[in-house]
C-alpha cells in the first residue's frame, strides 16, 4: 500500500511530528499512555492527597491546612490507635500463617500426585471464590451463629449445653472467616511455585540417600519459597486493613485498623487522622514486609 | 456477506482475515454504541432517589409515586445521620435525605439543603404541627427544612421470659450485670449517647458540658463488658432476641413489633426515667437531580396510606394525622403510640440540637468506649 503524504515530498517534517517520529522514547510513552493516566489519577494522585491530608488538622467540617504532626504524634501516643495496629497485625498473621500451612498440602497434592486434569482440580478448589466475598462472610455468620451450623451441631450431639458464645462476635470468628475467604490467594501461588520444581531434583536427592522430609525441607521447600512468599503478601496486606470481617463478625473486641480508619472517614469525621493512620499502616505493612523478604532471604542461603 | 455464510465459513475455517476484522470492527463499534442507546432510554425513566435508614426501602411506603412513575425510587442506606451527612460533603447527591429533628440545624448549616416548598406537597395540610414547628426548622423564607415523617421512641425491648425486672421497667436492664453478654446496643453515636444521659440522670440542656460529656462516658464505659454487639442493624438484633442470644437491647419501637407479630415474648420497655422521644423527616438536597420526583417521594411518604403501612408494620407514629384514624386506641397504645403525637413526645426526653463540635467530639468518644478506650 502506498501512502501519500501530507507534507509535499523532498521537505524534511519539522516540529512535533518529527520529533515523534524520531524519539522511540516519545513513542512507547504513547503506548502506554492509557496506563499511566489510569495509575496516575487512581493511585498517584489519591496517595498525594492522602499524605498531604494526613499533615492537616480537622476544623469543625473543614481543614487546617498548616502543617503538623500532630495526627502522628497522637497515633503513637494514644494506646488506642497502637492497639488496634497490634491486634489487626496478630489477627491477620495468624490468618495468613493458617491460611498457607491449609493450603500447602491441597496446591502440593495437586502439583505432585494429580496428573490429569489439574486444570478441574484447581478450578474444584477456587470454585468457593466465585461467589462474592461479602457473601462468604454472611455465610460464616450463618456457619458461626448462636443458632447456627457448629452450634446446633454440636446441641445434638450433647457436646455442649448451651451454645458456644465465642464463635460469633470474637477475634477468633475474624481469623476463621479471613482464612477461609483468601485461600483461593494461597492456593494458586502455591501450587505454580510447586508445580515448577524439577522433579528429577527430588529423585537425585532420594538416590543421594535423603529421606522425605529432608527431601522436603531441602529440596521442595526452599524451591517453593517464591510461591509462599507471594501468598504470604497476596493475604497479609489486604487481610491487615480489612474493613467488613472485622465489621460483621468482630464484637467489640474484634475490630482491627480497617474500622478506626473507616470511621474517620464516616461517623467520627476527622479525615487528617483517617489519612495519617492510612499513612502509618502503609508504612507498617512495608516494613514487615521488607522484614520478611529479608529473613527468608536468609532462611534461604542457610538452607542452600 | 450473509450471516450464514459467515458462520459457514467460520465452521469450514475458510473465513478469511479480512472478512474476520470485519466482524471484529462491527462487534467493536456494538459493543461501543451500546451505553450511549441504552443510557438514552434510561435517562428519560430515572428515578428519583432517596436516603435513608434501613427498612424504608420497602414500596409500601411510596404508594402515590409508584403509581405516578410506575416503580419505587431509588434507594440508598446509611447507619447513622452522621456518616450520610458525611458522606453527602463528600459529594454524594441524592433527591431527598431522612435526617432527624437533632440533626436538622447542623445538615441546614451545611448548606447542602434547601426549605421544602410546602405548596408543592398535597398532603402537608393534614400534617400534625407540633412535628413541624421544631427548633430549628424554619428556614429564612418560612418554608420548613424537614418535613416530618416518622415519630416514635427510642427504648429497651427485652425477653419477659429471660429478664427478671427489679420493680419498675428501667434503663438499668441495659446495665444489669446478671446480662452480661447478652445485651445489644446500638452502633452509632446519636440515640445511645442520649439515653446513656437519661441512664446516667444528666438533663438534656445540660448535655454540651464536659461535666455530662466524662458522666456520660462513665456510663457506657461501665456497660460495655455487658455488651455482645454493636450494631445499627436492626435485623441482626431482631435475630439475636428472637434465639435468646440477647436478653435485652436498646431499640426503637420496631424491632419490639416485629418480634411480637411473631409471638416471641419481648416488650418494649416504659422506662421510669424516660423514654428518648424522636422526630425524623425528610430533606430536600439543594442539587437534587430530580426535583419533581423528589417532591412526589415526599408527598408519597407522607399520605395516609404510608402512615396506615407504618404504624401496622413497624409501630412507628406517623406525620399524618389522618393516618392513625385506621387504628383504635389500644392497637395505638399496645405499640406505645398515641393519635395525639404531643402526649408521647411530651412523656419522653427529646434530643436537642448540638453544634458540630459536640456532634463529632460525641461520635468519637463513643467509638473509643466501644473498641475499649
């Protein structure tokens, strides 16, 4: 196909065409530029409004716009915000720890002892995600309630005489609930980290005298490191600022981070301290975060 | 080319890449054009939009407008005035809001409200004026800000078969440690912070001191071991009374009802202190999308038949005062209403309106107390 120019032949293009022509730099901004507008507006700019939020004080309806650090100062000196940081970290840990040692033994039977039809058995095991997560976690009320499953199951079996009071409105319904509604995030990294691992490697340990724990511990496991240090992330980040478990299934004593912030930003309005907790937990999550790579890392040479 | 041609060609794998961009392009642009036809149609049917509290959602309530525009409006949810109001400054619009008395002055100061245009509502002559002239609810042109439309109290509803009473009925149930675990109490600020100062013996005018503020807080923080759940949602405490998980919760006047109508043993209580008495109504937002719509939600809400569904179902009082001709006295007195609006709310304790300050320096002590603090 020929085309015919708009510029008369023989003159070279000049301005902006031509340095777009000319700058593969130009160009592959271009490409991506729906991208980057999207990242942009829907993550950059939020997270500079967020700190700079986080530095106002709040004024009746409005902001004091000076700068302080006062929010931060009353996040580490006031014992309910370092409560509630503490309680949805232990809470969401023992919920991504539950969460991976579960789900450990399904992706490691399905990478290792399926061998046809994998694709049906994964499908099997996340067909419960298919469903919306705030319906699970109604579904737990149901399962967890003063008249629900366990308890009435448990009336009839004579095992208790009155119904269990701690399954429902407790930290413990939070961690069960949470365990469950992210396994599907455990499962599929789990299972690609395993299923990648060279099975000759495990045969050349068995020839080379090792038993199969210590063919698990030195071969499999550290191979699969990959796979449960991005479970490990897939649930820990969002598991620790959860809002609607907490909400539903909490109690009193059940609420976690997720809630204080959401209140800031509805009944208590004080939006500066809503964005300088947001702020803090960030900050929180990265540095546990940059704490576990390390001692993985770590884990890892040592076992090498 | 024919569609089953293509779809021949498709079948013999002969179709070629041309034809195939074709349908790929025509497919495209469907896909494209599809929003803006159907946006079309649907702008010309929208419904105007209404929020509100939890249980209003029911077509009962709208009888007038659905026959006018064939469907129920809109409907949004909130737990508490505070967070709607903070939701609508954060830019949230909707037709028509349903705040109550205490709240009127402040949401009128927010300037995102406007005076409703009584004229414009065929039912507002045969609304009771007491409810209507409240503090704070003439706008600068002598039109209302709220229009009122529910009434009743806020008070404990309790098990007569699990909670053994001391004398009189008293918010002391609430605070009674042999219910440990087993009381309910609302979720949001607003209605428990008030009846805890009924509790608590502080008189409503004296509520703003700091004095009321720390005998107040003294209150909740003393019941909160007491407490199973904090919810605004009715249903979940329905529940929770009806399996005896709760034996006592504070609650308005419907949840009492409703668990009555299915022959579970509660009552709500006639405290000796005092009930908390309130007003709720609706507001007009200054934007609202829907103008005329909005004027038909209200007119609807207010008519006898939305009364006559209200005070049945939820045992609510009802703007109307023709609404509560349909009932004779002791169906009124059994769900503890009077035709004669001014005898309960006179009875009770009525929350006056705070300014901002105290509003949200309430809302989050009351969080505080109830995460432990």
């Amino acid at each position: 196909m020929v085309t015919v120019p708009d510029v008369p032949l023989g003159r070279p293009r000049k301005g902006f065409a031509a340095w777009f022509r000319r700058s593969e730099a130009a160009q592959g901004l271009a490409l991506m530029s729906p991208t980057l507008l999207v990242l942009l507006i829907g993550i950059a700019v939020p997270l500079v409004i967020l700190i700079t939020m986080g530095f106002w004080t709040r004024e009746g309806f409005g902001f004091d716009t000076t700068p302080t650090l006062d929010n931060y100062a009353r996040i580490g000196a006031e014992p309910i915000f370092v409560t509630f940081l503490a309680r949805s970290f232990m809470v969401s840990g023992i919920a991504t720890l539950v969460t991976i040692l579960l789900c450990y033994p399904m992706a490691y039977y399905v990478a290792f002892h399926v061998h046809r039809n994998k694709m049906l058995w994964i499908v099997l095991m996340t067909l419960p995600f298919w469903t919306s997560y705030l319906l699970r976690v109604f579904a737990w009320r149901v399962v967890l309630g003063y008249e629900g499953v366990v308890n009435s199951a448990f009336l009839s079996l004579g095992w208790i005489e009155a119904p269990l009071e701690f399954l429902l409105y407790s930290q413990t319904a939070v961690i069960i609930t949470l365990t469950h509604a992210w396994a599907a995030f455990a499962i599929l990294p789990l299972y690609v980290s395993l299923e990648k691992i060279d099975k000759s490697l495990l045969e050349a340990a068995t020839d080379l005298g090792d038993g199969p724990v210590r063919r698990f511990l030195r071969i499999t496991l550290p191979l699969s490191m990959p796979g449960v240090v991005a479970a490990f992330f897939l649930i820990f980040i969002p598991t620790t600022g959860d809002f609607i478990t907490p909400a539903l299934l909490g109690g009193p004593d059940g609420m976690m981070i997720g809630n204080l912030i959401q209140l800031q930003f509805g009944p208590v309005n004080n939006w500066p301290m809503g964005a300088a907790l947001s702020i803090v937990l960030m900050l929180w999550i990265g540095a546990l975060g940059l704490v576990f790579l390390f001692l993985t890392r770590l884990a890892k040479r040592r076992l090498a | 080319m024919d569609v089953l041609d293509h779809l021949d060609a498709v079948k013999r794998g002969t179709l070629s890449r041309r034809a195939f961009q074709r349908s790929l392009l025509g497919f495209g642009i469907g896909a494209l054009a599809t929003p803006f036809a159907a946006g079309r149609g649907m702008a010309q049917q929208a419904q105007g939009s209404i929020f509100t509290w939890g249980g209003y959602d029911l077509p009962e309530f709208y009888p007038s407008y659905i026959a006018a525009n064939g469907a129920p409006p809109d409907f949004a949810v909130f737990d508490g005035t505070e967070s709607a109001l903070t939701r609508m400054r954060s830019g949230f619009v909707v037709d028509v809001a349903h705040p109550c008395s205490s709240d009127v002055m402040r949401w009128a100061a927010s300037g995102l409200f406007q005076p409703i245009d009584t004229s414009r509502l065929s039912n507002w002559g045969d609304v009771i004026p007491e409810l209507v002239n409240l503090e704070g609810n003439k706008a600068d042109n002598g039109m209302p800000w709220l229009a009122p439309f529910d009434w009743g109290s806020t008070s404990v509803t309790y098990r007569t078969d699990l909670v053994e009473l001391e004398g009189e009925e008293s918010w002391d149930i609430l605070w009674d440690a042999r219910y440990g675990g087993k009381i309910g109490m609302f979720g949001s600020g607003g209605d428990a912070w008030w009846s805890a100062a009924i509790k608590a013996g502080v008189p409503f005018d004296q509520i703003h001191t700091d004095a009321a503020f720390d005998a107040i807080a003294a209150v909740l923080r003393e019941q909160r071991p007491l407490v199973r759940v904090y919810t605004d949602d009715t249903a979940t405490i329905g529940q929770a009374l009806s399996s005896g998980e709760l034996v006592a919760a504070m609650t308005w006047n419907s949840t009492a009802v409703e668990l009555q109508a299915e022959d579970i043993p509660v009552k709500f209580a006639k405290p000796k202190e005092g009930a908390l008495t309130w007003v709720c109504g609706l507001m007009l937002h200054r934007d609202a999308p829907n103008p005329d719509r909005a004027y038909e939600i209200i007119d609807a809400m207010l008519s006898v038949d939305a009364g006559k569904f209200m005070i049945g179902a939820y045992g609510y009082g009802h703007s109307n005062s023709k609404a509560f001709e349909a009932f004779t006295t002791e169906e009124l007195e059994a769900t503890g209403l009077s035709a004669t609006p001014s005898d309960i709310l006179g009875a009770g304790h009525f929350s006056t309106p705070q300014n901002q300050e105290w509003e949200s320096r309430m809302n989050e002590t009351y969080e505080m107390i109830k995460a432990g603090f």
